[in-house]
C-alpha cells in the first residue's frame, strides 16, 4: 500500500499551474502542507499538497505497470502540520477559477514569507526566536553544595519561573547545579509582538440607534450587512459590541481596516477592550513578526484579526465574522496579481464557513449600496452623529477667483486659508492639510528648452522629491539624484512646477516657524515612524499635519478645528468611471476630521471646479443624493452596478509584438463568446501605456453573468501557453487605475 499525492509545484510558471502525481509512504502527510519533491533539472523543489492523499491498496511497482507510468517519491516534509484549513485552500482555489489566474500566485498571497510555497521561504527559517532560562528542579539531597552554588540555588528557589541564563555571573555554580541537577537550563519562546498600549474608551454605553443597528444586524437572514453610518456616528462600537458577542460564543472575528496608518490607532482601541486575544496583520510587519502573529491566529490563541486587506486570509478559528470598515475605500483592491478585492474574497470566504459580514461606510460603494438596496444585502443605518457637540462650518474657495492667491506667501494656499491658519494656531488648536500628490513637484521642467524630464522606463513625468534631491517616478520607481540628470539639450537648469506634500510643508514652514509641522504620506517609510508622526500629533506635540489621503481616514484628533483640502478636484480628472465617486468620498472623509471634539470645526475646500455637482455634494456630505446622479450615469453608460467588468491587459517587452498578441487575444475572444451576453472592447492602450519599459494594450470586458465570464476566460489558458512572450493580466472588477 502507498499513498498518491496530488503536489503542486511552487513556481509561477504558467505550464505549471496543474498538480503532479507523487508517492510516498508517509501516513502524516496531508492536505495544506508544503513537501519537497524532484522536478525536471531540480533535485529539491518546494511543492504544495492540494488534496489528501489517496491511499492505494496495490503495490507501487504493479501500479506504476498497470498506469504505465513512473511516480517520484515525496523527498521530505517541510511543516510538521497543514498550514491552511481545508476552508482556507477551497477558499484558494475559488480565487484561482474566479480571478483566472494561477492557483500557485493566490496561495502566495495566503502565507507569510517564511511559509510561502517556494524554495527561497525554506531560506527563512521559521523565525523562531529562544532565550534560555535558568529553574531550580526541585532536587532534594544530602550532596553538600559549595558556598556560591548555594546561594544561586537560593536565588533560583524564589523565582519559579526561572531566571535569564545570561545574567547570571556565577558560571562556575551554575555549571555545578545544573552537573549536580538541582538546576536545568529551559528554552523559553520569545515573543516579538509589541505590547500594545490601551487608548480610548475600555467601556462605553451604546445609544439606542446603535443599539437598535446592533439588533437588526444580527437577527437578518441576509449574510451580509452594509451599515452606512455617517462620519463620527460610532461605527467602531459597533464593531466592538458584535465582536464581543461572537467572542463569547467562541467564535473569530477578522476586522480589516483600509491603510496601515489606521492600525495603531485602531489596535490600541481593540486592545482596551480584548486584551491578549488580539492579533495584528499588516505588510509593514518584519517576517518574524508576521510569521509570529500567524501561528498565533493559526494555534487559536488569538480569536480577534485586525489588519488590513491581506489580513482577509488569516487563518482565523471558528470563524463568525468578517468586519470591513471604510468598506469604500479603493484600498481593498489589489494592485498586482492576483487581483483581488477583500470584498469580494470576504464574500467566498463566509459562504465557505457560514459566516457573517459587515461592511461598514459613511459613503458606501455604489455598488454596494444598490445592493442593499435591492435587498440583496441586509441595510442598517446609524444618521445621527455619537457627539451631538460634533459642528462643523464649510466653506468652498474658488481659486479662479482674481486675488484668491498672495504670491508672496505662496502659490497654492489662498487667502482665506491662511487667515484660518492664523486664527487656529492663535487659540491653540491643531490643523491637518490635505493634498493627494506626495513629494515636491509633479513637473521638472528645463529652463532652455522648456521640456519635461521623463521616466526613461514609463514615458511620463518624474516628479521631484526635495528632501532627497531626486527625481522619482512613482508608477515603475525609477529614480536618480536631480544634480546628475541633464536635458537632451544639454541644459543643466531646470524648474519644478506644481505642488505636492513636500512643498506644501515648505511654505507652510516659512511662513510659520513657530508652528509645529508634520507630513505624512506615502514617502514615509516604516510603520514606527508613521506611529509616531500620529501619535505625536494626536498628543498635541504638533500644530499642523500635511498629508496626502491616508490623514483622510478614521482618524479622531479632538483638538483639530481646521481641516483644509488643496486641489480638491485632481481626481475628477482621472479617465475612470470611479472618478467621481472616488472624488466624492474623498472629500466627505476628509471633512469629518474637523470638530470631532467639544469645538466648533472648520472646512475649507480649494477647488478650481466650485460649481461641478460632486463638489457641491460632497461639500454637505449628501451622500443620497450622489447616488442617484451617479446611478444614473452608470446605467446609461453600463457601468457597475448595472454589469460586470474585466480588464485583460496584454503585457510584452516589444511593442508590436503586444499589440499583435492583443489583436490575436481579441479574436480568441470572439470567436469563443458564442451565445454569451459579453461586450468586447479594445484592445486599447491604456493612460500610461509603458511602464518599466513594458508595453501594454487592454481588452475591456463588459458582462451580465460572472459565470458566463470564467467560463469565457478559461480560453486564456490556451493563449497563455502559444503566446509566451507576452503575459496576460486578468483584472476583476478593475480599480481607477485600471480603466
């Protein structure tokens, strides 16, 4: 008898994405583990089991005669235990047929790095980290003890749990007790998660709106609920109490939050009221650490996940809800493959194990909000404010208004925002300044011969980054210092135009040396560092905090009475059908980071667009109202939610060969729709159409039914394999930059 094991080998190789038959022995070896096996030219190759083991009651040799074919032992297993449930790898493979891409990519995207089905993970270790200590074993004796062995066994008697090997200076007695046994050195696990410090409410009382949205949450049939609370509302004790409740039935719950600037905050919240139950799952996180917080989650030891759009594979026990708060933000979708948007995972995921989800928004996604509506999802809405001393004034500047700007101050800041600035700062109250474009200036620009300097890998602008005198592209991230880089006309002079986050702290800084200043964007790397920089303005240790949108989101600092946004129409001008909504959801977060205290807040929105009717809206935060302009828009264009869309983006390294390769795509494509109510657009090049010196053509695909679409894209395999010099990226529910 042996056992025949469905492997799959840890490569992303598209001629790979099957699994291969192997034998073994092996009684211990399951579904969900990591094993190495021979491939081709590799004697040790890392392969990933998908299915329990089929045990054959036949002799290996006589089955291998009847099959008429040889199988390869299983070398050797890698983890001592499955590390995905079989929920989770079902989960996986769901995400493989649903995002037409290689099962081997989605589980990547499952594991952290030292359990990554690949042979660099083994490289890793497994991070475990020790500290030997030192406990006395109880040894009763007449065997005499010198002087200092003694007193260290004294020592030890008063300290059960040992003590450190490494502080202790009496080597020699030491080396005797443990010879002798009355003492034993123990390696105990050290653990690297950061004690987390308590902030905010430990308890609380909710009020009878949310009280009754607690209720109507968990008494609806429907799996799913959207909860549109507006900004300030108290969502977050929501989550807390329906946590507490599947807590206590021994259940988990996993949280996911939109930026990874938000964890802190948010965790130290949790923290007060779960204590040690809590795990943190974010991409900022070292391996070790992340590595740690898994088997923690794993083993059960943590039943509560907070993080953010990865944290929704944590292998969380018993699962009973999954929470997704600022469930609108573009955040949750996946900018590299696999594509995925935590949303719509979250959905598989708790049909999968007959959970809960909630999606919680003040401005929900269009299209989830029509589904509520529908009654597809569960509806509950909380419209009054937890703080009824939350006021706010709002003003919109219109910049093309003549002597808006003081020249001598500065480009961007108008008028009336500074004499804002100056009122705030005067009563000792904080600032927070948005502008959605980091580093210097977007634009270097000769002084000879007026030309823009471009990215030699993408064709489009490098902005400037002063801090580091560099010019940076932000799409592909080629960069060089500004000193080195020379015009085509050999001129050295240059100009930078525009404003992001750096020089807005520049100015800001002149104008205001007394102040305090902070920035926070993008360009700040390492999450300590952005933990301190809230921090520090959350303790009032700061007068003013720029930032692109990530200061935008959920956070809660009492003592800001001014919030200002520049250039508040940059993402109108995108070339997407998120644009407004992206737009519009921007501004409302935005606004409520203003008067969330006792005092009065204050708004000032910079437009160059003060009539456009996202503007107006979104200034009064009627939400209602955009959502019908918007839904209208989308059913006259066919836009979600009134159908489906896939963006299949044809990628090479040669330019005509990729658009060859789409043209050939596209007729693949046509002659495979057949009776299928799917729309084929393009193929096109997209707003950027060369990014790191890789050409890309794009296919858009419109449709009424998800099923009829996989059953349609199951033909990429076949291209995939006869067109090897290009690549073939498939993208669900394509995000702003992707349409």
């Amino acid at each position: 008898m042996f056992y025949l094991v469905k492997v799959l080998i840890g490569r992303a190789v598209r001629t790979l994405d099957r699994p291969f038959d192997y034998y073994t022995f092996d009684d211990s070896i399951h579904q969900g583990m990591r094993v190495l096996v021979s491939f081709g030219h590799s004697s040790k190759t890392v392969g990933f089991v998908l299915e329990e083991p089929l045990p054959i009651e036949e002799d290996l040799e006589a089955y291998g005669q009847r099959e008429g074919r040889k199988l390869s032992p299983i070398l050797e297993k890698v983890d001592a235990r499955p590390l995905l449930s079989p929920a989770l790898l079902t989960l996986a493979k769901r995400m493989a047929r649903f995002y037409s891409t290689d099962l081997i990519r989605v589980l990547d995207a499952f594991l952290p790095p030292s359990l990554k089905p690949k042979d660099s993970a083994l490289k890793k270790g497994t991070f475990d980290r020790f500290v030997e200590y030192v406990r006395p074993t109880g040894k009763k004796g007449e065997e005499r003890l010198g002087r200092n062995e003694e007193k260290l066994l004294r020592e030890l008697s008063l300290l059960p749990e040992g003590r450190k090997k490494g502080s202790i200076t009496a080597k020699k007695a030491l080396e005797k007790l443990v010879e002798k046994g009355y003492a034993e050195i123990v390696p105990v696990p050290v653990s690297r998660i950061p004690e987390l410090v308590a902030s905010g409410l430990q308890s609380f009382d909710l009020t009878k709106d949310q009280q009754a949205c607690c209720e109507s949450i968990l008494s609806s049939p429907k799996a799913i609920t959207l909860l549109q609370g507006v900004t300030g509302s108290g969502k977050t004790e929501i989550y807390m109490t329906l946590a507490k409740k599947y807590l206590e039935e021994g259940k988990g719950v996993l949280i996911l939050i939109p930026e990874i600037a938000l964890t802190d905050q948010t965790a130290s919240r949790f923290y007060a009221f779960f204590q040690d139950t809590i795990a943190i799952l974010n991409s900022s996180l070292s391996d070790g650490r992340r590595y740690e917080e898994y088997r923690r989650i794993a083993s059960g030891e943590c039943k509560i996940v907070l993080g953010t759009r990865s944290a929704i594979f944590a292998p969380v026990q018993d699962l009973g809800l999954i929470i997704i708060d600022e469930e609108h933000s573009s955040s949750y979708k996946q900018d590299k493959a696999p594509y995925y948007h935590a949303i719509d995972v979250a959905k598989m995921r708790i049909e999968i194990e007959q959970a809960r989800l909630l999606l919680g928004s003040a401005t929900p996604r269009i299209v989830d909000k029509a589904r509520a509506e529908r009654g597809v999802y569960h509806s509950a809405l909380l419209q009054r404010r937890y703080s009824l001393h939350q006021e706010r004034e709002l003003q919109l500047i219109d910049m093309n208004e003549s002597g808006i700007l003081d020249p001598e101050r500065s480009a961007l800041v108008s008028r009336p925002l500074f004499e804002s600035i100056d009122e705030t700062l005067s009563r000792k109250e904080q600032v927070m300044i948005l502008i959605n474009r980091r580093g210097y200036a977007p634009l270097y620009v000769c002084r000879s011969c007026h030309q823009t300097a471009l990215c030699p890998n993408c064709g489009i602008p490098l902005n400037y980054h002063k801090r580091t005198n560099e010019l940076r592209c932000h799409h592909c991230g080629y960069r060089l210092l500004a000193p080195s880089f020379s015009c085509s006309c050999g001129g050295r002079d240059f100009l930078s135009l525009g404003y992001g986050t750096e020089r807005i702290y520049e100015d800001l800084l002149a104008l205001y040396p007394q102040a305090r200043i902070l920035r926070l964007d993008s360009d700040i790397s390492g999450n300590d560092r952005r933990h301190q920089i809230l921090e520090s303005f959350s303790q009032g240790e700061a007068d003013i905090l720029i930032g692109t949108q990530v200061i935008a989101k959920g956070h809660d600092f009492p003592n800001v009475t001014l919030a200002a946004m520049l250039d508040a129409d940059a993402s109108l001008r995108l070339p997407s059908y998120l644009a407004s909504e992206e737009c519009f959801d921007l501004i409302c977060q935005f606004v409520g980071r203003a008067g969330r205290g006792q005092k009065k807040g204050k708004v000032l929105i910079q437009t160059y667009c003060p009539g456009n009717e996202v503007i107006q809206w979104a200034s009064r935060q009627d939400y209602e109202s955009f959502y019908r302009q918007e839904m209208e828009v989308r059913r006259q264009s066919q836009y979600p939610p009134y159908a489906f869309l896939t963006l299949l983006s044809v990628k090479g390294m040669d330019e005509e060969e990729t658009v060859a390769a789409a043209e050939r795509l596209k007729n693949l494509l046509l002659e495979e729709v057949q009776h299928r109510r799917i729309n084929i657009y393009g193929p096109t090049a997209p707003y950027i159409p060369c990014i790191n010196g890789r050409y890309y053509r794009n296919i858009l695909l419109k449709y009424k039914s998800q099923d009829e679409s996989i059953d349609l894209l199951s033909c990429l395999r076949t291209f995939r394999l006869a067109n090897k010099e290009v690549e073939v990226l498939v993208d669900v529910d394509p995000g702003t930059e992707g349409i």
